[in-house]
C-alpha cells in the first residue's frame, strides 16, 4: 500500500454510520453494496465477467480458483520455486501436491522447465508475477494448452499491471490478486480477490469461500449443489476502501514505472551490470528496478555498497522454495489425517522439496539485485539516487 488518505477515511465512515457492515443488504434500508460495487468495478477494469473480493487474501483467493477449477487429491500442480510460499501451500490446502520448477532470468516460471516437470499426475500450472513483472504467458499457456492444464495466476504482486496489452490475471482460467498490507493496493491491511471468465471456476469459488452460501440471494442463480467449506467473506469496510484504493491504482502504477524507467537509465552502458530481462516491461508495475550480474560476489558488492539499498533476492526469505521448511519437513495442516502428503490418493505424487530440486533457479536469484522503486520520489531524488548507483556499478 503506497498511498492512503482522507477518501477512504469518509468512504469507510459511511459504512461505519450505515451499521450494515456484512456483504449482504438491502439498499433500500441503506445498505451500500460496498463489496458488490467493488467487484462490479474490478471485473470492469480486468474486462472479465466475475470478480470476488475476499477477507482470506490472496491465498485465500488461489485456493477458490484451485477450487473451482477442481483440482484436488491425486492432481500435482507445478508451481515455480520463487514465489511467496503461500503459492505453493494453497496448492496443499485443496488437497494436491505441488511440483516446483524453475525461474528464468526474468524471475518468473521457465516455460521450458514447466514442461519438462509435466507428469502423468499434473493438472493445473500457477506462475507467479513476481515483484510486478509478468511470467512469460504466451510460453506458459501454450505448454499448458498443449497438456491440457488448467491456468491459475498468482497476479499477487501484480495488481493492475498487464501482459501484451491485457491485465494479468486475466489470461489463464482464473486469477488471483492480494490485496494486503505489503501489496500495491490494499483493502485495510488484508484482502485478495479472485478474477475468472470460467462460469464454473466462479459459481465453486463462490461456494468454497462462503460458509452461508446457501443463504445468500446469489444461490437461486447457481447451477452447481451446494457444499460447505470455508469462510472467506469479505467485509463492507474491505470493499469501501478496496474500492478507494482501486482509484488510485493506474495512478501510482505510472508514477512507480516512469520513476523505474528514469532510474533505469542510469544503469546502461556497463559490461558486468545489465537490466533484467522482462516479458513486458511496458505492462509490469515498476515496483523494482531488477538488474543482473556476473556473478553473485558481483550482486552483493554492488547491492551493499552506501547508499544503493540493493537486495539479493537469495535474501528474500519465504519467497525462497529452500525456506520452505513446513514443505520440507512435510508439516500441512493440524491433523496428520488431513495432511495431503499422506493422502492414499498422493501416493507416488513428487514431492520433492530438496535444496538440489530447482538449483538453477538459486543460481538466478543470487545474481540478481533488486532495486526498490518509490511512486513519490521527486526528479532530484531519482537523479541523486541514479548517480549513486551508477558508481556503484562503475566499480564492480
Ligand atoms: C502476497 C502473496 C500471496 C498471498 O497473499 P496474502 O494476501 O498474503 O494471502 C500469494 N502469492 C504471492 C506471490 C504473494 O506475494
């Protein structure tokens, strides 16, 4: 969340002073249909029929499209091995088995490895837009055409950005954005929403994230029975400011590009320090500046010296399938009964979590350094900012 103000204060005062906070009201007894609206408006600006504002975040909103998209025990889905863990964990809550492959130099899923690790099992594929820059799509949806796999996006990190001129998380079967605290927009700390043109993927995703849903006038309309899984209803207070900050997202958007693309300049003209490679520079959300190195005693020199701020992104934590002990150590769920690894039906399924499954793509991240791009920098400051990391490259 980059910028918050007096709108979403009123926004959400009316919703406070209105006293209908569920999802669920009647207009005509002042219900605001915060929630409704925001998912009318986000499936307008995605130009895909159904939306689905979600408390349960981003995660909750990739285990509803995994969901409606019926993957489930016995099915693997190849997830990449850079990703926020939660990617490959939702995979896990609906039952099925993540299979890592690697990254390219573009951070995002290797369509050439995607399709080497397609097994018998495999029924779905979830590549990642990393820190606001696209996977290579047309790759990936060809192999997974070709296979006849199921597409979901985590577009987690990738609010509002696009691919080839259309909004990601919009390409595959279904699509999934957070709307978090550490996000581009947020609807009040935690949020996420799912997107899909698939009727079917909807009317599940529907049911799966609302205990009630039986209740709701919305069931008349399904075609599907009704089941009970969990609750992931998201608020008026969520959809008021989900609703606010969805204004604001074009705009920090072109700020957070024209600032990496000014900063960007600064960085070319050298032999050991190039730009990352993107698959649509002009579509992603310039939340960083992404550069690559030789080598990785090349990144950290460069990434520590004064002033540049750089992260390897080796450091970056849980995003890193090596640090994903709760994977390794095959800990899922509160019950031993309901741990999919031990599931009859994930018998035989890889499950491979080991330092060596994807070394390619430590490779990657330990020559790589992130630069973190600010919608508000003045011109003086990214000039400033541009000339320190231009001697910082000079020297490596
Ligand atoms: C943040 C994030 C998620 C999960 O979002 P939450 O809102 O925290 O549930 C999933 N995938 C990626 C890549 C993320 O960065």
């Amino acid at each position: 969340m980059y910028h918050a103000g007096q709108q979403e204060i009123d926004e959400v005062s009316k919703v406070i002073l209105s006293k209908q906070w569920f999802r669920v009201g009647d207009e005509k007894t002042g219900h605001l249909r915060e929630v409704e609206r925001f998912e009318e408006e986000w499936s307008e600006m995605m130009k895909v029929p159904y939306s689905l504002l979600m408390s349960g975040g981003g995660t909750a909103a990739l285990v509803c499209a995994l969901a409606g998209a019926g993957i489930g025990p016995g099915d693997e889905v190849i997830v990449p091995a850079y990703t926020w863990l939660a990617t490959a964990t939702s995979v896990l809550t609906v039952g099925a088995i993540p299979v890592l492959a690697n990254i390219d130099e573009t951070m995002g899923l290797d369509p050439e490895d995607f399709e080497q690790k397609i097994g018998d099992h495999t029924k779905a594929v979830i590549p990642v837009h990393m820190s606001g820059r696209a996977a290579n799509l047309d790759a990936i949806i060809s192999v997974a055409k070709k296979h006849n796999l199921k597409i979901i996006e985590d577009s987690c990190q990738m609010d509002g950005g696009s691919y080839r001129g259309k909004r990601t998380g919009t390409l595959g079967d279904a699509g999934a954005f957070s709307l978090n605290y550490f996000k581009i927009i947020s609807a009040g700390g935690e949020g996420g929403c799912l997107v899909t043109s698939d009727r079917n993927i909807f009317e599940r995703a529907f049911v799966y994230h609302d205990s009630g849903a039986g209740f709701r006038p919305k069931a008349s309309e399904l075609s599907i029975p009704i089941f009970v899984a969990q609750q992931y209803r998201a608020s008026e207070i969520m959809g008021a400011l989900a609703r606010v900050q969805m204004q604001r997202l074009d705009g920090i958007i072109a700020d957070l590009r024209k600032n990496r693309n000014t900063l960007e300049t600064f960085i070319t003209g050298f032999k050991e320090v190039s730009v990352a490679p993107s698959n649509d520079a002009e579509g992603d959300c310039g939340v960083i500046l992404a550069l690559k190195f030789k080598n990785e005693a090349k990144a950290r020199t460069f990434a520590q010296t004064s002033g540049v701020n750089g992260l390897v992104p080796i450091d970056h934590g849980k995003h890193v399938y090596t640090n994903w002990e709760p994977l390794r150590e095959k800990r899922i769920s509160h019950h031993p009964d309901m741990n999919p690894f031990f599931f009859k039906k994930n018998k035989g399924l890889r499950a491979d979590y080991s330092s060596a499954v994807c070394s390619k793509t430590l490779d990657i991240l330990r020559h790589t350094v992130y630069i973190n791009i600010d919608p508000d920098w003045t011109e003086e400051h990214i000039n400033k900012y541009g000339q320190i990391l231009r001697s910082a490259a000079e020297l490596i």
